[in-house]
C-alpha cells in the first residue's frame, strides 16, 4: 500500500531519534476519586504524571494506583465533564483521595484546533461553540441531529424547511457565504466526512412546481445529516468560520461541524435503557373562513357584468344553484374545518433507546441501537428509524491504540405531498382551494367525492397516494495511533485514519390512476421511482510531535499530514405515466421516462501546524493547508488556506491581581478557506437530443468554465474570554468578520455562443458579526443549582462587489417578492414592487421590502437541579427581526378561503392602498388581494419569533430507594416529561416562521407556500441505567 | 527565560526541519495525491468531441444538429406568424403574445424577453453544433476525406439556415455571422449577413460536391430522398435560392435553382423537414395543438386567411372550424391553425411549392412574366384553382405571386418576411385600434451589442 510507503522513511527516521532519559527511583501513589457534590466513585479519570506520559484510570469503584518515576512529581487529575486538579505528591504522599466537581461552566471543555489536535477551552484562541451530549439530548428528544442544534450555537442560524416527519434543515453559520456554491456545513463524524445532501424525490413531474415563476425543486427533500441518531453523540464542535474551519481547508467556507459519538467505558457493562412515549400536534392552526351562503355565492358565483349573454346568465344561474345546494347540505350534515382534518392528527412518537457500555483498561465497547417511529401531524405521514452503533477500542500495545466505529441506519419516512404547485394537487395548495361547506369525504364504499372546485380532492390524495423515502445508511470509521517515541520530552505520534460513508436513497412515489387529478389527465397513474447511491472514503495520515523541553516553559506540538477524500453519487429518477390498474412498477406503464446523473469529487489535501504554548499563557499557532480537487478547474493545482491565531492569558502572567476575574484571555484568529464550485460547472457537455430514431448530442445552456477556482474565504476574528467569581460566571465575547471573494457568481453569456450561462470567480461580500455567551451558576449548593447560559448573536452581510448586474436568488417575481443579490446590499435583501411618489406621478417601483437576516439572536438554556432528585432545564430562542415571504395567505386569499379573510385589521399605507382602490369597507382579504400587483409588501412579513424549544422535567429516583426495590440491579432510573417548541410566540402570519419552500438554500430561505406545518412535541421519558 | 526558550527552540527546530523534510520527501515519493482530470460521466464533453471523436460520436452530433433545429420553433412561429397576422397564439397565462408582438398600444417588442431570447439562441444553439461538427471531423482520425468533406458541407448548410432564421427577425438590426469560437465577431448589418450566408452555402455546396456518395451519419425521415451528399446538395441550393431572393438577386435565383430540387411537375411537398415522435429523448411537433382547443391556450387562424380566400381553394384545409369562437384580449377567430394536424405532423424547412414561387417570382423581377405565370398556375391548379386571370402587369404578379406564397406557405414562418420585402407592412390588417405591425425585433439585450 502506498500509505505504508510513505510513512516508512518518517517512522524509520523517528524510531532512530535517540533519547538520553534515564529512569531513576519511583514511588507508588494510590487513591480514590469520588464526585464533590454527590460522594459517589467516578470511573476512568485519568490520572497522569505532568510532563510526561506516565499515568493510568481509575477503576470501576473509582480506585487508582500509579507508578511515579522520581521522588515528587505532580499528579494532574482529569475527568471529561469535571474540572482537572492538580497534586504536588512525594515519595512520603502513599495515599491520596481525590474529589473532582463537575463543571457546570464547561470551562475544561476541550476545543478543536487542528486535524489531530485539541486545545482546553481555557487557552483557545478561537471561539468554537460545543454542544455536549447533555445539552443535545438532555432535555427531551429531537428527530434529527440538526434539529438538536437549535438554539444551542451562538452565531448559527439554524431554521426548519417544514415541519415534515424526518427533517429538512438550513445551517447557516455566520450569516450567507455564498450564493452559488455549497452552503451547507461540512459534517465530519468520527474523523469521516459525511454526506448531507438534500436528494429531491422527483415529484415534480406531478406537481409541476418548477414549471411556473421559478425553475428550482421545491419537493421539500430531507438532508442526510438526518439519518444519524442524536442520541449516540458525545458532542459537537461547530468551527463557524475559515480561522478556525482552515484546518478543513477547501471545503470549510461554510464552517464544520465536527461530531464525536460515545464510547466504551472502562468497567462492567453499563446498560442503559430509554423509552419515551409522545404525541405530537399543529404548532398553530391558522383557522379557516367561516362562509356565509352570502360570502359562498359572492366567491364562488359571482354574478356576470351587466351586458351578459343569455348563456352567461344560465350558466351563472346553475352555478348558484350549485353552490346553494353544497351550502345547504353543509348546514344540515355540518361544516367542515379542513384544517383540522388535514392537519389535525394527534400522532404517536416512540423513542427507543439501548445503549451499552463496558471495558476493560485494554478493550472498552460502545454499543447502541434506537428504534424509533413517529407519525406526522398529517394522516399517513410519519418517519421510522432503526440505528445500530458498535464503537470499539482496544489498546493493541503499550504504544499502539486502535479505534473502530461502525453504524447502520434505516429509515423510512412518509413526507405526504406538500409545498408549492401548479397542479394544485399538493395537500396545502387542494386545502387553500377547499371552503368549509363542501363535503370530501369519502361515502360508505370509501368512494371519495371530486372537488368542485379544485384538480384534486386533498382528503383523497392524502389517503391513497404513497411518497416514501428509504434510507438504508452505512457509516464506519477505523483509526491507529501510534506512539513511535516517548521519552520525558518528546512524543511522536502516527496517526491513520479512514472511514466510509455508503448510503442507497430510494423514493417510491405512487399517484393512483383512481386520484381525481390522475383520472382526469391524459396518461392517469403516475408511479416516480429515485434512486440515490452515495459513497463517500476518506483517509487521513498525520505525524504529531509534542516536544516539552526539560526546562519546562513551552509545549510545542507540531502535525504535518494528508488527507484523502472521495465521493461519488449516482442519481436515477423514473417517471412512468399511464399505470397499468392498480399496479406501481415502472414497467407496469404505458410510458416510462428516466434520467441519470453522476456526480464526483476527489480531493487531496497536504496540512501542516504548529502550536507553541507558553505556560498556558501565550498560545500561538500556525498552520497552512493545501487542498486540490476535482472540482476545480486545474485538478494539479493546491489551493493554499493559511491560519494563524494567538491567545494571551493575561490572568496567567504575574502581574494579574485582579481577585473576581478569575481568567481573562484575549485572542485573535485569522484563516482562509474555500468553497467548491458546483459539480459540473468545469464542464461544457453535451446533452441527449434525439430525433427519428437517432441519438444525438446538443450542447446545453451552461458552457463550461475551464479555470474554475475554489471560493474564498478570509475571517479574522477577536475577542476575549472571562471567568469571574471563582469560575461562578464566564463571559465570552467576540468580533468577526469574513470576507469572501473569488465567488462563485453566475454570468448570462451572448446567446450567439450558443449558451446562456457560464460559472466565474468574481465579486465580494462580507459578513461582521458579534457573538457574546454568559455562563452563569448563580445558585450553587447541595439542594438547588442553577446554571444559566445565555447567548447574543448578530450578523450582517453585505455585497461589496459585484461584476454582474443585479439578478434574483430566489422566489417567484418581484410581484410576488423576491431575493435579489445587488452590489451595496444584504445578501439577503428582499425585493418586490410597491407604488413611490415621483414627483406628479406615483409609480410602481420596484425596491427593498425586507430582509431575511435576523436583526439578532438570543438563546437562554437553563437547567435546575432541585433537591438532588429533581432537574428542570429548559431552552428558549428569541429571533428578532428577519423576514419571510408568506405566499400561503395569498394563496388562501385567491381563493378566499383565508381564516381572517372576513376580519378587517389588515393595515395599509395610504399610497398602496389609494393605488389598489382599496374600500374603507373592504375585508382583509379584499384589502390584500387589490393590493396583488401593486404592492408586494404584504407577503414580506416579520417572522420574529419567541420559542420555547425544549423543556424537560426530570426525576431521579434516589438511590437508596432503587436499593431498596432493584438491590443493586438498578443503577439509576430517570422519569421525566419533555417537549418541543411547545411555545411560539411570532407576528408571523402563517404557521410558523421557520420555512423553506426551496428547502436547503445558500440565500433564498424564508419562502413560505402551503408547508408541512410545524408540530409541537410532547414526550414522557424513562431511562434506566442497570 | 527568554534564552531558555530559544535555545529549546533551537534544538527542536533542527528536529522540525528534518521532520519538514521528510514529509515532503514523503509527499513527492509517491503519487497519493495526484488527481486525474476526469471527464463529465453525464454526457460527452466538448473537448473530449473537438479533438479526437469517434465516428459513432460525429454521428451524434450530426443528428443533434438537426433534432435542435427543431427547438423553439414555436416560438418563432408564434413571433413571425402574429406579427404576419397569420395567426393567434391565444395564452391566458401569456399577455406579451397578444401585447408586444401586436404592439398593442403603447406595447413595443422587448429585448429582454422570452419571445425574441428563447429562439435566437436556440438557432445559435444548432450553430454552435455545427461548429463542433466542423473542428470534430477535421481532427478525427476515423473519417476519410469525402466523409470529413460530408460533414463540413451537412454543417454549412444548416448554419447557414439557422442564421438565417435569425435574420429573419432581426432584419435591419443584423446577426452576427462570425460565431465560430467563444471569440463572438461582430454584428453586421443585413446586407453583409446575406452575403456570409450566401457564401457559408456556397463553400458547403462545393464542399458537398467532394464528398463521394454517403455521410459518414446518417440523417432521419425528415431529409428522406435528401441524405446522400449528391442529394443534399440539392436541398442547399434550396435555401441559397431562397437567400437570393432575399437578397433581391433573382438573377442568381434562377441560377441556382437549376442545382436545387426543383420539381414543376411534381409533388409540391416534396422537400427537407424536421420530423416529430414520441419515442424517448426526442421531441413532439409544439406547434401543434388541438385547434378546437380552449381560447385560453389555443392557436387560431387570423380572421383575414378566411376572408381573402379565393373560392374552391383547397388550402381551407389549413384551418380548422371550431366549434366556438376563441377569443382573448379583443381577439377572436373562428378557426384553429390546422398546418400540423398531429403532435408528429413534419415541420417542413424548405419545399418544392416554394421553389416553384421562387422561380415565379424570379421570372416576374427579370421580365419574364409568361413563365412566371405558367409557375403561378403550377400552384393554382394544385390547390384547385382556374388558371391565373389576371393582368400580365410586374405589379399584378407581384401581388399574386404573394397571395400565393401566403396561401402555400400558411404557418410555415414566410408572411411577414413576404410582406417586409416588399415593403408592404402597412397592408397587413390591424385588428386593434393602436396596433402596430413591427418591422424587426430588437437585437437580445445579452448580446451587449
């Protein structure tokens, strides 16, 4: 193997470095290590003699016993979780017990600084948020892992696309930074870079939606970042921007999320079990129009203008007549509120957890499965998932660590058909079109009615249409580590590793010949067919050198290394018309229409770092990062993604007296990194073009662009962290600024060279921001503690240049409001038309309605521990500021159906509403459909929100009681209830002001058309440890 | 301190540069982190086709050339026939066809807008294959010279034809004719465009005469009785007859024709079309639609094609009488457009009934009126019409000559281009007070001419 080859002239190298220590006396040093606040024994602290790489765990009653060279050492005690302490100890110590407190602050927590390297919170020159597994799960259950981030990262934007069963998220770190590439973040888990792709199912061959004002998918497809299971993470490192994402070079210009999953604990098995049982409901209802037979016949029997035919009038007579007889029939038999049929499923939510823990000092085992099954807000629709994890380590030698880690999902979710159309087929776009005096139901025989005033009838496409998404996952991941050398000053580290990502995405949408929409087309039956096959590899090689000089004042580690990553994706969508019977294979057709597309990636990546520490005191470090790819324009050429950052403890230096502030650093970061240009942008291909039986090739719209380079991204960030009263409260405050250039922009080509489009590098954009967490423990004693942490965000984007005139990112027309990227503008400016006096005149301009970016962010997390046995914790998020376009409500206006269409509180300026020719007696939904074509303001609206996104009361059963009951079976049993988004607070009109009509987008988010809509949860938790 | 620090430094820096240095050893020792240059797997690229294409692919390029001429036909039948008042393009959803292209009121044709952006460029489209089919054949190795001679001749051909679709209407604004790499040449006036047009054929026809006695691809139904070099030939002097007229050289005309496939006595809709199917990747005729269809997404013959019509024509055929007026924006007709009575009915892109009127209205321009009315009456006795009656005047043939053409060539993109060479705009019917009738379009706004 090539690898090998490499290493061998370095490991041969090192293993020759000779060293000169010589091992004098030693003494022995024994103990116990128990929790300050609880008493009971801790497991696997690592106890190590400071300066070397002497040291052992503590056992399964918490039990240690070390070998110390020399005749005093310091003996440093560490515990994930728990503040470190130190111990000067001599030949005369013999036995020394240790109490350990938790860190409720997350001060000790440890950040990522470089492919192989970590840093102390304390001496970190960047700020990395770091979601622990207790902040992600610790307070109810989230579906997906995304989903658990909300409200947990300063500085991320993190919205739902729907409230659909399965996910579908948009991540924005540090505001948009980009507008034609990738925005998602990198995921890397267990050192393997996974794949968050959003994989339309290709239902636009029934919905049409891409045929109308915007070409873009709107099929409200998930992103594989979904399928894992939140509950087998350890934590998550979020880098939000290139000076701390540099160590991921070319693909990190959108920040990285770095995630750990559990592992084996050194003791007897620790099997832990947890079930949660919930339901889930519509977050808010928007309620429908109550129809008098007067507001029935006005909208839907007008009568004809004067001058009418006498075919007119009999047709206006039957229709009257008609609707008449609908109303009537509604009075006898009951109207019916079609929001609460559509949406007003109550579904059940399972949550099944086993987890196992266990080891011994050479072999510790992680093994976990979760089962889980949650039914949709909306019949027929759910999501199903089976996880299984095995993670194992095993210490091969005394310097040779092995690590394995293995998890296969499946999934299954039922995403009902929603979101935007031309069809008016989809379940939000059939209800709008839907009054609450016709009756849909199905009769006796289960034969359902046509809609009378619609393609389809919503209660008969929700019944009997299928659209299931399966996912069948498997991630795996090895690593080796290797200690070449170990002497009292230098070690030398090899470490490999290398994992696979490999998933098959399959989507059956079947639309029966019997649908009302179906019988009535020219081919009925439509069965849809995608097939997704992904395979992500990587391998990564890295040498690490820590050098402690024997004098003792600086650490400093060095790493050089490569990396490896390929990805290749294999997409098939079959459309076949026509079905035969009640038959779904796609040969059971009468005609069959597939399409293929391949996509790759490769890149090859050389890093190099050193960080030098000072006493903990200065902290510097630099590195350089050098990344090819298939992706770019010249595969042979590196893209270089520098990085440098200092921190400085001023509380570490001598001078520093000040009693109450405990620490006080100030750090400063600076890095680069990059962005691919989208597959294919390099390319200029042909595409099929067939004629009499003869396969032909004719170029495409888009010409390729042959020099393609990566995007660029350049952060500085600065700031400083605080921790005052004896480690009670942290502060952390921090300015960034990225500024991307070389961006990947869009070009309209004369159409005389036969294209309409080429990919460039061009223009620029910044995004400045401040972020500003408070970590409080204001209350600390045995019967109550409170620990408080609260977040400030904030972050606006401009585009400082921009080669190209402005153009549209997405939505549906200025008529109607849209993205718009202009040079001296938000990124996420919204546009649309609304009348301006100019000077006599008023015309209809178009111009700025709104902004998607929120003014600022604030997130509160507060947890209680009452009474030892009781813990309360909840998490609230406040956006303020931020706007949506809601195109549901014009939706329901057009066919005045809105619940507050007969109200009359809509509010309008004077000039709109004169241009619209609006009454002072019109209704709401009057006002705003005169106003359709004037004025777009309407749809801009502020989708500010209060939520409560999770909350969870927990008990634990005492342990004297589980004695009592379980002897020592039982080791501890937690009860609680829980729930998410339980409260929303928002003047958004519409169902929730997280939405996403195009799904995961790099800016044009905030689309609202007839989502899925948001489910608020309710969960009663068990979990009990054996 | 300080010293302390740098003479440790000193000593672990000699390490490091060893270390450096090893990993790069290490780096350049091996090919790990080469890359290969792969291609695009979702279809054939450009460089890949223009430096050494196989004859299979040559092949494919060749039939997209002539699959893409069909692409957006629509939409230039809807620009030439509405402005020609030959027909309505009724769309509810689509108030710029029954707008700008009318001129309805203060209404003017947009250079940004899909009606003139969508067809031009199409037509590029194709040139652009044309091109690549030239630098292709002339780098393959698999081709002989007469194929490569086929090849060059089939690609002129149509190049010349799509530019001059564009021409057509852009007329007085011009095209550009130089388009031959990424390096665009610059627009040139009408004249100058006939000219390279005229000349782009002429280099094809003398190429096609060095080109033995197949194409090394082969060519649909559609160029039947058209797809060997000797044959094609035929259909390219068809077209440069028809530059000629254009161009107003009718001496030349008559010239040509002689080479063309010009055929008195024959079927006149003997000719070169583009053909339509169901079949996978290909494409239905989108001129069609039901003519019966709904006024809201219909095509409707224009009132006058009824009312000029010569008793016992049997060119009626060409309209369909619906069973309800269409009417739309204060437009109405009758009868639907009828030329294509299928969704794979041919598109014709040059026949023998517009040979025969070339030749009758080259005889008129050069004083040969007899023969041009013994052509006139080809056509007339065709469509079960008596012998032309009228005066043997240059001005009463023109005017017939052009009734012909517009009753012979209904639908097929020749009524406003007829009318505009004659300078006879202001004789088509306004149908709308404050209508105009557009002489050209304007050049794309993303040609940054």
């Amino acid at each position: 193997m090539k690898l090998k080859l490499f290493y061998f002239p370095i490991i041969m190298c090192l293993i020759l470095l000779t060293t000169t220590d010589i091992l004098h006396a030693q003494f022995k040093v024994n103990g116990t290590v128990t929790d300050s606040k609880s008493g009971e024994p801790l497991v696997g602290v690592s106890i190590v003699v400071k300066n070397t790489t002497i040291g052992v765990t503590t056992d399964t009653k918490g039990n240690y016993d070390i070998t110390v060279p020399g005749s005093q050492a310091t003996l440093t005690f560490s515990y994930v979780g728990y503040i470190s302490k130190e111990f000067q100890v001599s030949t005369q110590t013999g036995t020394l017990n240790v109490q350990l407190k938790e860190d409720v602050l997350g001060l000790q927590e440890v950040v990522v600084t470089g492919l192989a390297t970590s840093i102390k919170r304390q001496n970190a020159a960047n700020s990395v948020a770091t979601v622990s597994a207790k902040e992600l799960g610790g307070t109810t259950v989230n579906e997906t892992i995304d989903g658990a981030l909300y409200g947990k990262i300063s500085g991320a934007q993190i919205s739902a696309n729907s409230g659909a069963p399965g996910g579908g998220f948009t991540v924005k770190l540090r505001g948009v930074t980009t507008i034609n590439g990738a925005s998602q973040p990198l995921y890397v888990v267990d050192g393997v870079i996974v794949d968050n792709s959003s994989n339309s199912a290709g239902l636009n061959a029934v919905t049409a939606a891409a045929a109308g004002g915007s070409s873009s998918n709107q099929d409200n497809p998930t992103n594989r970042i979904a399928d894992l299971n939140p509950e087998d993470i350890q934590s998550i490192d979020v880098l939000k921007g290139a000076s701390a994402a540099a160590i991921y070079g070319a693909r990190a210009s959108n920040g990285v999320v770095i995630i750990k999953t559990k592992r084996g604990r050194i003791g007897a098995p620790k099997i832990s079990f947890s079930q949660s049982i919930g339901f889930n409901s519509i977050s808010k209802r928007l309620g429908v129009r109550q129809f008098t037979l007067e507001t029935a016949l006005a909208n839907y029997a007008p009568p004809p203008g004067a001058g009418a035919t006498p075919d007119e009038i009999a047709a206006y007579q039957a229709r009257k007549s008609f609707v008449e007889s609908l109303y009537n029939n509604a009075e006898q038999n009951g109207f019916i509120n079609y929001e609460n049929e559509m949406y007003g499923q109550k579904g059940l939510l399972s949550n099944s957890g086993l987890s196992v823990s266990w080891g011994t000092a050479k072999t510790q085992f992680f093994v976990s499965g979760l089962l889980k099954n949650e039914d949709g807000i909306i019949k027929h629709t759910g999501y199903e998932k089976q996880s299984l994890r095995a993670n194992i380590d095993h210490q091969v030698s005394k310097s040779i660590h092995l690590s394995v880690t293995s998890n296969y999902i499946h999934s299954t979710s039922d995403r009902g058909l929603t979101n935007n159309d031309n069809t008016g087929v989809t379940f939000g776009v059939s209800l709008a079109a839907t009054p609450n005096f016709v009756d849909l139901r199905p009769n006796q025989n289960g034969i359902y009615p046509d809609h009378p005033f619609n393609t389809a009838n919503p209660l008969q496409t929700r019944d009997l249409m299928t659209n299931q998404e399966t996912i069948d996952r498997f991630i795996a991941s090895g690593k080796v580590d290797i200690n070449l050398l170990q002497t009292n000053s230098h070690i030398v580290k090899v470490i490999a590793e290398g994992g696979v990502d490999n998933y098959t995405q399959q989507n059956k949408s079947v639309f029966p010949r019997r649908l009302q929409f179906e019988r009535i087309s020219a081919q009925p039956g439509t069965s849809i067919f995608n097939d997704v096959t992904n395979m992500n590899t990587n391998l990564r090689g890295v040498v690490l050198h820590t050098y402690n000089p024997p004098s003792g004042q600086f650490t400093l580690v060095s790493q050089a290394g490569l990396s490896i990553n390929n990805a290749d994706q294999n997409t098939i969508v079959s459309v076949a018309n026509n079905l035969i019977g009640v038959q779904t294979n796609l040969d059971q057709s009468a005609s069959i229409n597939t399409q293929q597309n391949r996509t790759f990636q490769n890149d090859r990546g050389i890093f190099l770092q050193e960080e030098f520490n000072v006493k903990d005191t200065y902290i510097l470090t630099a590195g350089v990062r050098g990344d090819k790819s298939s992706r770019n324009g010249n595969v042979d050429k590196f893209y270089f993604y520098p990085k440098a950052s200092l921190a400085v403890n001023l509380s570490n230096m001598k001078f520093w007296n000040v009693k109450d502030i405990n620490q006080f650093k100030l750090r400063i970061a600076f890095g680069q990194s990059g962005n691919f240009a989208n597959f294919g942008a390099k390319y200029t291909t042909l595409g099929p073009s067939n004629i009499g039986g003869y396969g032909g090739i004719l170029i495409g719209t888009t010409r390729g662009t042959e020099g393609i380079r990566p995007e660029q991204q350049t952060e500085i960030e600065t700031g400083f962290d605080a921790s005052f009263f004896d480690d009670r409260a942290t502060l952390e405050f921090t300015l960034y600024q990225k500024r991307i250039t070389d961006m990947l922009l869009n070009r309209e080509l004369e159409p005389s060279t036969g294209y309409q489009f080429e990919t460039f590098n061009g223009g620029e954009m910044t995004n400045r921001g401040i972020e500003v967490g408070l970590n409080l423990n204001p209350i600390s004693s045995a019967n109550f503690n409170w620990v408080s942490n609260i977040n400030f965000w904030k972050n606006t984007s401009k585009v400082n240049k921009l080669p190209v005139p402005a153009f549209r990112a997405g939505g549906f027309g200025a008529t109607l409001a849209i993205f718009q990227i202009e040079q001296g503008q938000s990124a996420s400016q919204i546009v649309g038309i609304d009348p301006v006096v100019q000077g006599p005149d008023t015309t209809i301009v178009t111009r700025k309605l709104g902004d998607h970016e929120p003014d600022f962010q604030m997130s509160f997390y507060n947890t209680f521990n009452i009474f030892k046995n009781w813990e309360v914790s909840f998490i609230a998020q406040w956006k303020k500021g931020g706007d949506n376009i809601n195109l549901s409500q014009l939706l329901f206006d057009l066919n005045g159906t809105t619940g507050d269409y007969d109200d009359t509180d809509f509010n309008t300026t004077e000039l709109r509403a004169a241009v619209a020719g609006i009454q002072p007696g019109d209704v709401n939904g009057v006002k705003r459909t005169k106003l359709l074509g004037v004025s777009a303001a309407q749809y801009v609206q502020d989708a500010s929100y209060f939520k409560l996104r999770e909350v969870g009361v927990y008990y634990n059963l005492p342990r004297t009681t589980l004695n009592k009951w379980f002897g020592d079976n039982v080791s501890a049993i937690r009860l609680g209830v829980s729930g998410n988004n339980l409260i929303t607070i928002s003047p958004y009109q519409s169902y929730d002001p997280e939405v996403s009509n195009f799904g995961t987008q790099p800016v044009a988010g905030g689309v609202e058309v007839l989502p899925y809509p948001a489910q608020r949860k309710f969960f009663f938790n068990v979990k009990i440890d054996f | 301190m300080k010293s302390r620090i740098v003479s440790d430094l000193l000593q672990q820096k000699i390490l490091l540069l060893f270390f450096i240095t090893l990993v790069i050893v290490g780096f350049s020792a091996c090919d790990i982190l080469n890359l290969k240059d792969k291609v695009d797997p979702n279809g054939p690229s450009l460089q890949a086709l223009s430096q050494n294409a196989t004859k299979d692919e040559i092949a494919n390029v060749a039939t997209g050339i002539e699959s893409g001429m069909r692409v957006d036909i629509n939409l230039y039948m809807v620009d030439v026939g509405m402005i020609g008042r030959e027909v309505y393009r009724f769309l509810a959803s689509e108030p710029r066809f029954t707008g700008d292209l009318l001129g309805k009121e203060n209404s003017v044709l947009d250079n940004n807008t899909f009606y003139i952006t969508r067809p031009w460029r199409a037509r590029y489209a194709v040139v652009r294959n044309t091109n690549i089919l030239i630098e292709s054949a002339q780098n393959s190795t698999e081709l002989t010279d007469n194929e490569k001679n086929g090849a060059y001749g089939f690609a002129k051909t149509i190049q010349a034809y799509q530019l001059l679709l564009n021409l057509t209407l852009t007329y007085d604004n011009g095209i550009r004719t130089d388009v031959a790499t990424d390096n665009l040449g610059p627009f040139v006036n009408r004249q100058t465009a006939l000219g390279n047009i005229a000349t782009l054929l002429d280099d094809g026809y003398s190429d096609l005469n060095n080109a033995g006695g197949a194409f090394a691809f082969p060519l649909s139904d559609g160029f039947a009785g058209f797809d060997t070099p000797a044959t094609f030939k035929t259909f390219n002097r068809a077209i440069a007859a028809r530059v000629a007229v254009y161009d107003a050289k009718y001496q030349d005309a008559l010239t040509i024709l002689n080479d063309s496939f010009i055929a008195p006595a024959g079927d006149l809709n003997t000719g070169v079309y583009s053909i339509f199917s169901t079949a996978s990747g290909d494409q239905i005729n989108p001129i069609y639609r039901n003519p019966d269809a709904q006024s809201g997404d219909s095509w409707v013959a224009h009132p006058s094609y009824i009312t000029d019509l010569e008793a016992g024509d049997d060119r009626i055929n060409k309209v369909f009488q619906r069973s309800q007026t269409a009417t739309l924006d204060g437009l109405g007709g009758d009868y639907g457009f009828y030329v294509y009575k299928t969704q794979t009915d041919p598109y014709p892109l040059i026949r023998n009934e517009e040979l025969i009127l070339i030749r009758a209205e080259s005889r008129i321009q050069t004083g040969d009126l007899p023969g041009a009315v013994s052509d006139l009456n080809i056509i007339r006795n065709a469509h079960n019409l008596p012998d032309y009656s009228g005066a043997q005047t240059e001005s009463a043939l023109i005017d017939e000559m052009l009734k012909q053409r517009r009753y012979s060539l209904f639908g097929e993109g020749h009524r406003w281009i007829d009318m505009r060479r004659y300078n006879r705009l202001n004789q088509l019917p306004i149908d709308r007070t404050g209508d105009n009738v557009w002489q050209q379009f304007p050049i794309p706004a993303p040609e940054n001419a």
